[in-house]
C-alpha cells in the first residue's frame, strides 16, 4: 500500500480557521502541541532563580556592603563602604558619620533599635525631633583608653546586652554603659548562632560566650589547628561549621564530629566567608571565590550562584533572607537578591540557550529546546550540578519551529525543512520551510508537516523517513495540526482560518 493513499481524504477543507492575535511576542508554535508534558526529573534542570541586581549607582553609594539586617517594619539597612543604606523597597536613603566611616555590622535588639559597628566607631540609629533616622555615637561612652580602635567586625544583639567586636576586644553595652572584655593580641573571629556567641581567637580553637567572658567551648579543641571561617544553624539544633582545610563540621554544642562529604575540597577552595539556612531545607554559603554556593542537609552540593550567573560579584561578603524569602548577598561590586523561594527558573544564553524559544520537549530522557539559532540539549558535564548548561546540534544553525519525540527519533521543524536527530548522527528528510509536525493516531508511522505554503506528510518506514510530499489544494501557512478520532485533520493557519 501507498503511504500516501487516503491523505487527502484526511483533510477536512471546510472548517475556517480560529485567528490568534500576536501582540508583541510570538506564542511557540509547539506550545499546545504532542509531548507538551516535562515532568522535573532532577536538579540539575531548575536553571536560575530570578536575580535583581543593584549597582552602587543604582544606589548611590560604596560598591562594597558589609552586613545586613532587616526590622520589623519590612526595612533593610546595609552596612555599606559609604555608611547605613536603608531600603524601603522603592527608594534608597544613606546616613553617613563624618570622613566617610566604612560600616562593618549591623544588629537589632528586642526593641527594634538597629546598631551598628564601623572602622573607629560604634552606635546606634534613633529618630531625630523630626522622625528622620539619625546616626548616635557611642564612641564617647567607652573608657578612654578603649577609644582608639579600628574596625567592628560584628554586632551582636544578645541577652546581656549589645556586643561589639573588634579583632581583640569586645565591648558590651548594657544598662547605658560599657564594660571592655580583652582578647589578646591574636585576631579574632566571631560568629552568632541563634542565642549563642562563638569565637575563634588565633589558632586556639573554638570559644563561647558566657556570664559576660570567653571559655573554650565543649570538644572546642578540635579546632585548634583549624581556620574556621563561618558557623550556622544546621538541622536537630545542631551547627554546621565551615573550616579551611577540613572543610565542614556538625557541631551539637557537646562534640563536633567531621562532615564527609565530597564538597569539602571546593569550599576550602572557595572559602566559605557567610552561611545561612533557608526555608527550603538547604543551606545557602557565600564564598570569597565560588559566589553563593547550595547544600543541602547531606553536605551534596545542590546548586552555585555566581557572576556568570547573574551575581553582582563572586565575593560575597554578606548574606541576608528578607521577609518575603528573598535572599540579599552584599557583594564586592553591589547588591543582589535572589528569588531562592521561588518556583520559577530561567534558562537563558548565561546556560548556553540563544535566540528566542519556540519549543521544549523532552526526548530520550534529555530536555531539548527549539530556538530562533537552532536546537539545543541539556549536558551535564561530570557531578557539579553548576555544570549543567545547554549544547547545540551544530549542524542545525537556522529558525526551528517544533519539535517532536519518536522512539529513536527527535523530528525538528525548521526554516530549511524537517531533519530526523537520531543521538549525533542527523539527517534530512526535505527542504521545505517547516512550522509544525503532529503525528497521527490512525497510522502511528505518519507524521503530518505543517509549512509555510501548505501540508505535506512524512512516513516512517524500513529504519526512514520517507517524504510523501504536498498535500494538493492547500497552500495556506499550517501552524498548528490536530486530529479528530474519525481521522479527520484539523489545521490552524495564520491568517485564513481552521
């Protein structure tokens, strides 16, 4: 039997067509189409979160942004390289000490009292006679001899009162007064996990606050030979803490045991400098090399955030969730928030996708797109999930309108005819401008192609396509084709109708 015989009988030419206006943008032709369905089928294929990006001169301040903190009103203050940036989510305001003072941290108290801590001073933002925030000194409360210091790396809010850290003293503001706690000559490094204080004075291991001093905290010995270089909340109230070279720790305040894991190598690499928990269950690190980097409980590494992909700068210097789960990193040139909480990603020419999308549809497994610039797979190149980008079939380089998966086959529809994509090895079946393919229900080996200047056919057979050529008496362009159970063909052209 010919597998032409019949077609025209198929075609139903007295239906006219159903017009759908474009405004702006093209609607994939495919979008409607078969193997419309693309379950998720692993992280690798969640693309971008979306990421707005603020530069300095968006906000008209230091490029650098130390801390950040948000109140219970919904505002953001940033410890900025110019001074306190405030955000209310539509403008920017900045409130500076004389010379320009570098802010380092930011905290706020029970009361909602922002403090602060920069390079020589220290305080806190009060309203003036007005309602205009304000920057008050504390620098004058301190003992004379305590007066000259450099930079206040943290800012802690605790019970006992306001904790101000620099590299070798701490200074507790508590019933309107200080009291000077000394470190030694050893840089120091600070951390606060929920309602605990942790330090690591040199080398000397891991240190706690309490009743007003520093002791070395349970099984805190462990890092002596260590560089810690963040802690914070893990899962069963335990601490994940992040050291360089060992890489990552779980601490439940009693014993800190080692967390092997294979991402330990990269975070050393990238240096840890910031870490924070998220709704989701993972666990978001900014890194002075890598971005922000994604784990999740188990130490795996999820996912990567960097410049390539949208990030204001790979060094990250803070981290902050806002109330609305968005996730703000301060970096060395401006600020970023991440949309981490949201369902919606993005595949775009930072993943090797170019030109406009027109067509996705999954074939063996593997997601492919029909672009304006040609076809495109997803690879994943080795285990790092940030690895994972699109390819494209290099010898497809035109318009592709549709795609569709046949056992062994990925039919593409393109501006220069149907081509047959069989793993690497791809074949043309015609050369006639090609919108849509629909396979038939009635005979599973047909495939009707919809082209600019009507509707053609081809049928699979012997291990090939065979082109059956141009249905007679339709010269309209087919855009879309379906197929009622009686096998009566349903054709949607641009202009003329269905």
């Amino acid at each position: 039997m010919n597998p032409n015989q019949g077609l025209n009988e198929l075609i139903n030419p007295t239906v006219k067509i159903l017009i759908v206006l474009i405004v702006g943008f093209i609607v994939p032709k495919a979008a409607l189409g078969q193997n419309s369905h693309l379950p998720f089928t692993g992280i690798e294929e969640q693309g971008i979160p979306y990421i707005q990006q603020y530069s300095s001169d968006a906000y008209k301040a230091h490029y650098q942004n130390w801390d950040m903190v948000q109140d219970s009103t919904g505002l953001i203050y940033i410890a900025n390289g110019d001074g306190i940036l405030m955000y209310d989510g539509v403008s920017w305001r900045i409130k500076s000490l004389p010379g320009l003072t570098v802010m380092r941290s930011l905290a706020i108290d029970q009361n909602n009292r922002v403090y602060f801590g920069s390079s020589g001073d220290l305080g806190y933002l009060a309203p003036d006679a007005v309602g205009e925030m304000q920057l008050v000194s504390l620098k004058d409360s301190l003992p004379s001899e305590d007066r000259e210091f450099a930079d206040v790396w943290n800012t802690f809010s605790t019970g006992d009162g306001i904790l101000f850290h620099t590299y070798n003293k701490l200074f507790l503001w508590r019933d309107n007064q200080f009291k000077t706690i000394n470190l030694g000559k050893a840089n120091a490094r600070g951390w606060q996990v929920d309602n605990n204080i942790y330090f690591q004075i040199g080398r000397q291991g891991l240190k706690k606050w309490a009743n007003d001093s520093i002791n070395t905290a349970p099984d805190g010995h462990k890092f002596d030979s260590l560089s810690i270089h963040a802690m914070l909340p893990f899962e069963n109230n335990r601490i994940l803490i992040c050291t360089v070279p060992d890489g990552l720790y779980s601490y439940d305040g009693i014993q800190a045991t080692k967390f092997h894991t294979e991402i330990n190598p990269y975070l050393a690499q990238s240096r840890v400098y910031q870490g924070l928990p998220l709704p989701s269950g993972l666990y978001a690190l900014g890194t002075i090399q890598s971005g922000i980097v994604f784990i999740d409980k188990e130490g795996r590494l999820v996912s990567q955030i960097a410049k390539e992909q949208g990030l204001g700068d790979n060094i990250v210097l803070s981290l902050e969730l806002d109330q609305q789960n968005g996730l703000w990193a301060g970096t060395f040139n401006g600020l970023s928030r991440v949309e981490v909480m949201s369902p919606y990603r993005v595949w775009d020419k930072r993943k090797g996708i170019e030109g406009r999308v027109f067509a996705i549809t999954r074939h063996h497994g593997k997601l492919h797109v029909a672009t304006s610039m040609g076809v495109y797979y997803l690879s994943c190149d080795g285990t790092e999930k940030n690895t994972c980008s699109f390819d494209r079939y290099e010898d497809i380089r035109t318009h592709c309108w549709a795609l569709l998966s046949i056992d062994q086959s990925l039919l593409v529809a393109t501006s220069a005819g149907v081509y047959d994509i069989r793993g690497t090895e791809i074949k043309k079946i015609n050369g006639h401008t090609t919108d849509a393919l629909f396979r038939s229900q009635i005979d599973t080996n047909r495939v009707y192609v919809g082209m600019v200047g009507g509707l053609s056919s081809i049928y699979f057979t012997n291990g090939i396509w065979i082109d059956e050529g141009k249905v007679e008496g339709i010269n309209e362009e087919i855009r879309a084709i379906s197929e009622s159970k009686n096998g009566k063909l349903w054709l949607g052209t641009l202009v003329e109708g269905l």
